[in-house]
C-alpha cells in the first residue's frame, strides 16, 4: 500500500509540474506575441476604433400612440385591481 502511495504521490507532482510549465510557456509565447504586434505594427495598437452611436430607427411595423396608450392604461388598470 506504501508503494502505491508513493507512485500516486510522484504522479501527482509529475502532472501539476508539467501543467505549470506548460502555463509558464503559454504566458511567455502570449508575451512574445504581444512584443511582436507592439514593434512591428504600432498602429494597431494606437489607433483603437471607438463604436459609433446610433438613434434607433422606427420601422415601418411600428404601433401607433394611440394603441400603445390604450395598452398601458389596461395594464395599469388590471393591476391596480388586484
């Protein structure tokens, strides 16, 4: 049961040992990457495009005025009722 023991225990640390360097390289790689774009295209990294905002449009679907005030007074009305 000893040897087991040990065998999981090694196993273990083997497998966090070899997630942990894989994550050590990925941060690194990411890093590399971001060096790169930053020295060789440093536009891309100034000149962020801002969203522009738009009025919303009233489609041709619309409901008139009048019917949605109609809506709005039952519904007030059904819940001021109960």
């Amino acid at each position: 049961m000893n040897n087991e023991m040990t065998q999981g225990i090694e196993l273990m640390f083997t497998g966090m040992g070899i997630v942990f360097l894989f994550l050590i390289m990925l941060i690194g790689a990411v890093k590399l990457m971001a060096y790169c774009v930053a020295e060789f295209f440093p536009e891309a990294t100034t000149t962020i495009p801002q969203p522009v905002a738009r009025s919303p449009q009233p489609s041709a679907n619309s409901t008139p005025p009048n019917t949605v005030a109609a809506i709005s007074a039952a519904v007030h009305q059904h819940r001021t009722k109960t």
